[in-house]
C-alpha cells in the first residue's frame, strides 16, 4: 500500500505514528510484529484444546455416573430433616466399603473396612424401629440423654420411649466415636 496520500494530505507516516494507552503511557507494537507472539497463541490454543477434551473426555462421565448413582438419595432431600444427611453418608460408606474390598490400597485398610461396615449396620440400626423385647443397658444411661428428661423419667425406667432414647443416643455415640478416630484414615 502506498502513502502518498498521506504525504500528501500532511499526516505523518504510519511508523512514525504513537499508540498510547489510557494512562496515556506509550504502547510498542513491535510486539504485535514479532513471531513469539503468534506462537503464544498457538500454544494458548492447543491448551484451551486439551482442557477442553480432557473435560468432555474424564469430566462429563463423571458427573454423569455421579448424578446416576445419587439420584435417589439426593430426590429425597428434605431440608428439615437431618436423616437425608445420614442417607448420603451411609450411600458414600457403601460406595468406599466397595473400594476397600475390591482394591487393596494401603496397609491397614481392613480395619478401615471393618470401621466401615460397623458404621453402616449403626446407620441401619438408627433407621429401624425399636424392638420392645431388645436389652438396652440402662445403667450409664444419664450419659446419652438429657438430664431434665432423665429425671422425669427416671423413676419408670421400664418406659419404651425411655428405652427408645437410651438406645438411640448409645448408637449416635458410638458412631460419632468411630467416625472421629477413623474418618481421616478413610480419605488418606
């Protein structure tokens, strides 16, 4: 392209031209010009590519298989309730207790396991109903439910709902303990 129209007309010539930004501080185009920045931008896009595949390829099966797995669980949300909490606990100790059988990962992992399969029967046993014939050990009973309660109950420890309670806090405690001395060697 020629400039003569621009000797012309009195304007000056395209390199002598200044590009500010808008701090008003000069901008170099010889950047623009120069080779490293067109293969900035071939290996921009080539990384954009493969996050893109490696999303398509490992990520979208994932959610997918998640979402499959979960969907009953998750459907069951009740958000005043804390027992959908409980369900997707037991579903994900069920899912690592298959992990654990299937594969061996670490030493040590059958104690893991066994943790796991007594926190899932402690899960089942908070589900069920209570049996009226069951023995529930009454006599550190004052540590599992609330004293108030316990004193106007205390002189019928014969009542169900007692019992019920008494048997209900014994599981909750004692899942809570193996889940506070196990759970990290779970995920490690």
């Amino acid at each position: 392209m020629s400039t003569e129209h621009l000797k012309r007309i009195g304007s000056p010539e395209p390199d002598s031209i200044k590009f500010t930004n808008t701090k008003g501080e000069e901008i170099n185009l010889d950047y623009f010009k120069d080779e490293t920045l067109w293969e900035d931008i071939k290996w921009r896009v080539s990384e954009l590519i493969k996050k893109s595949w490696t999303y398509i390829r490992y990520d979208i099966p994932h959610i997918i298989r998640n979402l499959l797995v979960w969907r009953r669980t998750i459907s069951r949300v009740r958000y005043w309730d804390y027992s959908f909490l409980i369900d997707i606990e037991k579903l994900y100790l069920r899912k690592l207790l298959e992990r654990y059988e299937k594969y061996d990962i670490f030493v040590g992992q059958e104690e893991v396991a066994r943790d796991i399969r007594l926190m899932i029967k402690l899960i089942d046993m908070m589900d069920n109903a209570y049996d009226e014939n069951a023995f529930v050990n009454m006599r550190n009973s004052h540590r599992f439910v609330h004293s108030s309660l316990a004193d106007k109950v205390k002189a019928d420890e014969d009542c169900w709902s007692y019992k019920v309670m008494v048997r209900d806090g014994k599981i909750w405690n004692l899942y809570n303990l193996i889940r506070k001395y196990s759970l990290r060697r779970m995920w490690d």
